[in-house]
C-alpha cells in the first residue's frame, strides 16, 4: 500500500504543471536543469535521476524503497520537489526523514506527490476551471491536494495550507508524467 502511495506520489509530481510550454520558452536555465522526454523513452523514475536538480527527491525515493513501484506500468502523475524545495524545509527535516526508522514516516511524504493517474498541464487546468477556481487532487498516500491558478501558475496547497508552484509540466514518462514544484508538500 505505501509503494502505491508513493507512485501516486511521483505521478502527482509530474501532473501539475501549467502553460508548460511558456514557462520552458520563458526559462532559459529551465532546459538546463530538467530534460524533456517523449512517452516511449523513459519511465519517471529515469527522469528524475536523469535530473540534476531532483537528485534529493531520487534518493529519498530510494531509502524508502519505491523505486520498484514507481517503474511500474502506473499511469503515475508526479509531483517533484527540486533539490531547493527540499532545502527550504526546516533544517534536519531531510536528514530526519531518510533514517530507516523514519521510513514509514518518508514514503507518507513521498506518496503524497504522487497521484494514481496521468494528468496533463492542460487537463489539470481544464478541471480546475470546470470546478469553480480549484480542483482537489486525491494522492496515493490517501490525503488530498487542491490545484489552482494563480495568474498563469497552477499552484498546489496541502493539507496544511502550504502552497507550492509547478515551475515545469509534462515531463513525460512511459509510465506518467512529472510536473516540477518549487515546494516540498505535506499530509496531515
């Protein structure tokens, strides 16, 4: 059930990016940093090792040993945490997380970016304005996010009323697509 959760967590990841294509062409350092690939290349989780700036969320993925869920067939949609999103939770929290007696504690965060589906930028907007401004997000870890625009961005608020923006979208896998945020969210 956590390994679930934790794929729900990485396609969540990949789910939430807005007007993808304006945000890459307006961020030149954006192409630097995060590859794109096309569906029959590779799955999310190549994606985000193949990611300079995701390599705290790929090792957090293996300390919670979900990398063998998240190469599954999915369809995932993840929501990744950068390595600075990560740097922005309290000091320790990192570190705290990663020991083995936490483990439980990481994949409940690490699936809380994944949802169970695949959801596109334009999908992801699409819903969020069917539903009156705000769309709500069921996560594999159980909990919910709510999606919304903000001007042009598709922000995501946890359970907590901590907000984060997806920076990139549609970073497809053969197994679902990453969306990029700039803040690590998290369950109750």
């Amino acid at each position: 059930m956590k390994q679930l959760f934790f794929f729900f967590l990485l396609g969540s990841l990949v789910l939430i990016s807005v007007n993808a294509q304006a945000q890459c062409s307006s961020s030149k350092s954006h192409h630097k940093e995060v590859k794109s690939y096309s569906k029959s290349h590779k799955d999310i989780v190549d994606i985000a090792v193949d990611s300079d700036i995701h390599s705290t969320l790929v090792a957090a993925v293996k300390a919670a040993d979900l990398v063998n869920t998240l190469k599954s067939d999915g369809p995932f949609t993840v929501f990744a945490p950068t390595n600075l999103a990560f740097e922005r939770l309290p000091q320790g929290t990192v570190a705290t997380l990663l020991k083995k007696e936490n483990k439980a504690q990481l994949i409940d965060v690490l699936t809380y970016h994944v949802v169970g589906t695949e959801v596109s930028a334009n999908s992801l907007v699409t819903a969020i304005n069917a539903s009156g401004g705000s769309f709500k997000l069921a996560t594999v870890q159980g909990d919910e996010l709510t999606a919304s625009l903000n001007g042009e961005h598709v922000i995501l608020t946890d359970t907590q009323g901590r907000i984060s923006k997806i920076t990139a979208t549609d970073l497809n896998g053969t197994n679902g697509v990453i969306h990029v945020i700039d803040q690590v969210v998290l369950p109750n």
